[in-house]
C-alpha cells in the first residue's frame, strides 16, 4: 500500500516529486508544535522532522529515509491539512 494511502501511517505521507526530492506529508489535521530539523541538516530513516498536534494529540512525523533537509514547509504554530507537504528531503 502506498503511504499516502495508509490511514494507521504515523510517520506521515510520503510523495516522490519530479526531481530527487522526496515531500513528507502530514498524516492529519492539526498544528505545527515543533520542528526539529532545519535545511541542510541530514536525517535517519526514522527521524523525527516535525510533532503536529491534532484531537489533542502530538503526532511525531518521521523521516521515511536517509536523506537531507531540503526545505522545510511548515514552521511552529502553522495549521496543516491532511497531506499537505511539511519537509523537502
């Protein structure tokens, strides 16, 4: 199944674009509460990039992969849609 299809994904979405850059996606609804990476910066598979807090709840977004920080999309306090693209990887 693809990611972005996977309702349970807590790592968020993931969409490849045209180029080599890889969108991490939030998985939900809700609000920017942290970023922890910044461009340039490498990350694991796993990583977390960015918290969103949604129904209450944080949510960690996780990097899919190995790859370094592009750009990001999204900063604290910015409300988010459900697949709307966080980090550039």
């Amino acid at each position: 199944m693809h990611p972005a299809n996977d309702p349970d994904l807590s790592q968020g979405s993931t969409r490849e674009s045209s180029g080599p850059v890889l969108e991490v996606c939030s998985p939900v609804e809700g609000v920017v509460v942290e970023c922890g990476v910044r461009p340039g910066q490498t990350v694991q598979a796993g990583e977390d990039l960015i918290r969103l807090e949604s129904m209450k709840m944080e949510w960690p977004v996780a990097a899919p992969a190995l790859g370094r920080v592009v750009s990001l999309q999204a900063v604290p306090g910015d409300r988010v849609q459900e697949g709307q693209v966080l980090v550039r990887l």
